[in-house]
C-alpha cells in the first residue's frame, strides 16, 4: 500500500541525528546546541518546546530616533525522540513590516501556502535534544512606533554650581509589560543626592553611573520620574549616553506557533511556547 512504501522510503534514507546536525550547520545561519548547554529558554516544559525569540537595538539622538532594529528567531526544541516527526504552523506576519525567512531545509513551498513548518527531506524528522532554528527575522526602520520605552533626561545647572537632573519615562504601547528595567545615566562625580525616586536608585562606582531600576513597568505605572542632584556644573554631555535595558514577554512580531501535529496521522502534539523580547542594545545619546 502506499503507506508501506512511503515507510519504506523514509527507513532506506534515514540518517542520525548527528548527520542531520552537521548538515544543518553546514547551511547558513542555523543554530544548533548540544544537549548539555542548553539555553535557559530551551529547557524542556513538554516534548515539543517552542521559543520565539527577539533582540532590540535602539539609538535615540537629539531627541528622534536614529534607528530601531528588531532581530527575531523561532527555536525548536524536541525532547523526546517520538516526537521528532511532526508539522509545526504558525500565524504569518499580518504587519508586513518583517523580513523572514525559512531555513533552507524547511518545505518552502508548503511555508508560503500554508504558513507550516515541516522538513523537505526525508526522514523529515527533526533533531531531539537539539535547539534548531527554523525561522528568523528582521525589521530595521525610524519609525517610532517600535520604541516600546522612552526615556528622557533634562540636566539643569543652578545657580549655586550644582546640576539638578529630572528623569522620566513612558510606556508607549500598553501590549508590552516590561521586565527588570535598568537605565543607567553616567554621572561626572559620585557624589549623587537622589531626592525623588519611582522605582529604586544606587550609583555604581565602578563605572561611575546612576542606575535606576524598576523590576516591571506596564499600564499600572506606564509614566515614573526620577530627579537627583551633585555638585557639578559642567556640560550636560556629561550625562550621556544613557544605556536601558528590559525584558519582556511580549514579542514585536506577530509570529507565534498555532499548532504542532504529528506527520504520520495529523494528531495533534502539546507544546510549550515560550517568547521573550530583550534589549540587545538601546543608547540615548543626547
């Protein structure tokens, strides 16, 4: 019958999963990590674990946004051999503001019409205790809609040879709550006196910076502020650039896994998604 030879077909041109590794890290951009060093992310919640992935790099100069980056993956990560064999569909980008792209090993033609993440060759098993990459992304753009965070900084020199500084933030898209948030303000001398703080504040001597923490801002505290003051009255360049960095669970990209089912009889398979959005790089300068 046709299932005893497509049976056939798929045992004569099986490989192991070290070969299929090696092929895969012989394409371009794939990753591939060995059981024992998996990423915090890939550990395993169900027999297929699913992350989406995505960095954010972010310049704001003069006060506009010189360039916002947002670079994303969709990792795979099967811990259990039985069920290596499976289809994977996900939701398409509706923004059409994204790059993406498909390993080469992944059915091309089965992606574009069916928006289904499965191997072109057989045994179209993927890899177990493998954290394989099968999707990636990228949009770059001036648009300041992709800034999920602002933060500005107002140095004031005073009469007095003191510089009181005033800083704010805004939550600009209630979608995203974001996660131990940290921005750092360099500052000329250590001798800082904060006199209003939302969240928590302490100078690094050992980089000379003012760090203001906060461990999550979303709609309930979407604007905070913070001021402080030191015994400087030089140029206000002194306080920049300004470094900011958070997590979130809330990915830019509308990508996310919708199914995952089993090649053989189409049953579907539980999974865990996991997606998380983190700061690869986000300076104030001016």
């Amino acid at each position: 019958c046709i299932r005893d030879r497509y049976q056939r077909r798929v045992r004569g041109k099986k490989k192991g999963d070290d070969t299929f590794l090696k092929a895969l890290a012989q394409e371009d951009q794939i990753v591939v990590e060995p059981t024992k060093s998996q990423p915090q992310q890939a550990v395993a919640k169900e027999n297929v674990n699913i992350t989406v992935e995505e960095k954010l790099v972010l310049s704001i100069a003069d006060g506009g946004v010189q360039n916002v980056e947002v670079k994303g993956d969709l990792v795979v990560y099967i811990s259990d051999p039985n069920f290596t064999r499976i289809n994977i569909k996900v939701s398409g980008d509706n923004t059409g503001r994204y790059q993406i792209q498909a390993h080469p090993k992944i059915n091309k033609p089965l992606y574009a019409q069916d928006r289904v993440l499965a191997l072109k060759d057989a045994p179209f098993a993927f890899p177990a205790g493998s954290a394989v990459r099968l999707l990636r992304w990228r949009a770059q753009s001036k648009d300041e809609a992709l800034v999920p965070l602002t933060v500005n900084c107002w140095p004031t020199n005073e009469s007095d040879g003191t510089t009181t500084v005033n800083m704010e933030y805004q939550l600009n898209s209630s979608k995203f709550a974001l996660r131990d948030v940290s921005i750092v303000i360099p500052v000329p001398v250590r001798q800082v006196v904060v006199n209003q703080v939302d969240g928590e504040s302490k100078v690094d001597p050992k980089i000379q910076a003012l760090e203001w923490n906060l461990p999550l801002i979303d709609s309930s505290n979407n604007t905070g502020s913070m001021e402080f003051a030191l015994p400087f009255n030089g140029d206000n360049s002194a306080f920049f650039p300004i470094h900011v960095h958070f997590k979130s669970n809330t990915t830019f990209c509308p990508i996310e896994v919708e199914q995952v089912s089993m090649i053989e009889n189409g049953q579907p398979v539980k999974y865990a998604q996991n997606k998380v959005m983190e700061v690869e790089q986000y300076e104030i300068v001016s």
